[in-house]
C-alpha cells in the first residue's frame, strides 16, 4: 500500500475545496463586465482598492454575488441528496430527480404560483417569503414518503420496485403541473416557464435566504451520518446488529433530502443529474466512505452547477441558456455510460 493511501481521502478534499474557491471567484468576476479576480476578492473582503469602482461594487455583491452562492448552495444540496438516497436504497442509480422527489417539489411550487392567489391566498399571506420553499418542501416530502411507502414490503425496500414508483410519480407529477400550467393566466405562464427547464436567474439575496437553512441542514448534518450509511451499505439487518436505528436513519434521510431538494426546486426549477453524476465522481476519487464522499460529492455538484450556470449565462449572451438543458447534456451520457457499465 502507499504511503499516500490513507491521506488520500484528506488530500482530494483539499483539492476540491481549492478549486471550488476558485470556479466561485471566477464565476463572480465573468460576465458582461468583467472583473478580475484579484479585484473580486478585494471586493468580498472589504479592502480598498483604488481600481474598484463603484459600480464594480454592486454588480459583484448584488447581482453575482447572490447567484454564484446560489449555485454552490443548490449544487452542493442536490448531490448531498444524491449520496443519501443512493445509500439508502443501496443502488446508485437513485437520485431526487429520478424518484419523484424533485417532480413533487414543482408540483408544489407550481400550485403556489398558479394558486396563491385564490385556493392558498391565507397559505401565501402567512408564510410569505418563505411561501415557495414551504410549498415545495411539503410537495417533496409527500412524494418521497409516497416512493418508499410503495416501495417497501416487510420493512425492505426493493431498488427496482423503487425506481419504478419513481418513474410512475414522476408521471403523476407530470400530470398535476400540466393541469396546473393550464389553469394558469399568462402572467403565470411566463412564471412557469422558469420550472421547466431550471435557471438561477432569479437569484436574489431574499431568494437565497429563503433556500439556504434547508440546504444547509442537509450539507452540515450529512457527514454525521456518515457511519451510519457505511453501516447500511452492508445490509439493514447488519447494519441493525452493528446498532444503527435503521428505521430512524430512513426517516432522516428522507426528510433531509425533501428538504433539499423542496428548497432547491424553490428558487432555481428543476435540475436534474447534479445528484447523479457527483456522487459517482466522488466514489471515483475517494472510495465508498461517506465520511469524504459526501463533503466530496457537495464540493464536487458545487463546483459543477456554478461552471454550469457560468457557460449558461455567458454563452449566448445577452441570451441566457437554461441550466436545466446543460446538466441534462452533461448527465445523461454519463447516466447512459453508467447503465452499459453495470450491464456488462
């Protein structure tokens, strides 16, 4: 073995921490003005430089500022979400998207928005700013206690069972947000274009306040948990004798990755792949331990959702390309990829 082995785990992590403030930095400072990144620093850390401009001050703290920590944040939460739905249902082929969850946060969301104004007025009027992310947390966490409801039989979840609930909820999701889209005025309309193929280009500091607690929760408490998950990914019966509260640890995840996924759906639409692909690049690097593969997946879905959101604003400027379509482009030949691979 070498010697090098067991800082392997360390040493990735350093790396994608590195990278992760850099792809941040760079995406802060490119745009239609461009700032180099040495002046975005110094605008972040409140030092003075004569170079800076005023105006230079406001496109990096409130309009960059807010989108690219939106970014990490949703890019970081969904891979998260990624890593604990894959161990849980043991099989790493499942992600919010895939299973419902993301389609059930919209679905909740898309209600708020086409409804809030008759059937939920008194829901909007008291939640307020945190209206959307409440309704899409609700709408996540129904759908995914539905998934693994349906997918259980004697307390053991069954993997195909459970991508095919998801397949059958994703449709039924489907259907509710069509019926809503129907319902809906043109005003409305132009409103849920922005779910149907994701975008952070709403990204304000009010936006992300409102995502961030949820997001948080899932990034931070993830590698508590992370004993526990390696302990599941041996079985729940071993896992039960090596005294992990299997049923509680189910629960938990299920809860934190609804939350996640509701609050991610909440700002930016949905988003798919991000769950998929870096979790499975994380394990590439470091190996099957959760202890760094989910604070490798989160810096990792990070660092892909903000380069993502980067070529999507940039490319067709002063168009903007929606960063659904991209992580679609990006996730499906590697989901296609990951399929042949386990069939061979």
């Amino acid at each position: 073995m070498s010697p090098l082995a067991p800082l392997r785990g360390p040493l990735v992590l350093a790396a994608a921490a590195a990278v992760f403030l850099g792809v941040a930095v760079l995406a802060i400072g490119i745009g239609a003005v461009r700032i180099p990144p040495l002046q975005v620093v110094a605008v972040l850390l409140g030092l003075d430089d004569p170079t800076i401009t005023d105006a230079h001050r406001a496109v990096v703290m409130n309009v960059r500022l807010p989108r690219v920590l939106l970014a990490l944040l949703a890019g970081a939460g969904l891979a998260c979400a990624g890593v604990m739905m894959q161990a849980l249902f043991r099989n790493p082929l499942a992600d919010p998207a895939l299973i419902g969850v993301s389609a059930g946060a919209a679905l909740g969301a898309v209600a708020t928005i086409v409804l809030g104004a008759t059937l939920l007025q008194g829901f909007s009027l008291w939640l307020g700013v945190w209206t959307l992310p409440v309704a899409a947390f609700i709408g996540a966490l129904a759908t995914a206690a539905l998934v693994f409801r349906l997918s259980s039989r004697d307390g053991q979840v069954d993997a195909t069972t459970m991508l095919l609930c998801g397949i059958a909820v994703n449709a039924l999701m489907g259907a509710g947000i069509g019926l809503l889209t129907y319902l809906a005025t043109d005003e409305q309309l132009r409103n849920l274009t922005f779910w149907s193929l994701g975008s952070l280009g709403g990204a304000t500091w009010s936006s992300l306040l409102g995502a961030a607690p949820a997001i948080l929760l899932m990034v931070l408490v993830g590698p508590w948990l992370a004993h526990q998950l390696n302990a599941l990914l041996l079985g729940e019966s071993e896992a039960l004798h090596l005294g992990v509260a299997v049923q509680h640890l189910k629960r938990t995840v299920v809860a934190l990755t609804a939350a996640s996924a509701g609050a991610v759906v909440a700002v930016s639409g949905v988003i798919g792949f991000i769950g998929l692909v870096a979790p499975h690049m994380a394990r590439l690097m470091v190996g099957p331990d959760h202890r760094y593969v989910l604070p490798l997946a989160s810096l990792l879905g990070a660092i892909l959702l903000t380069a993502g959101d980067l070529v999507a604003r940039t490319a067709v400027r002063p168009a903007e390309l929606p960063i659904g379509i991209l992580t679609a482009l990006m996730g499906a030949p590697f989901f296609l990829w990951l399929l042949r691979n386990r069939s061979s």
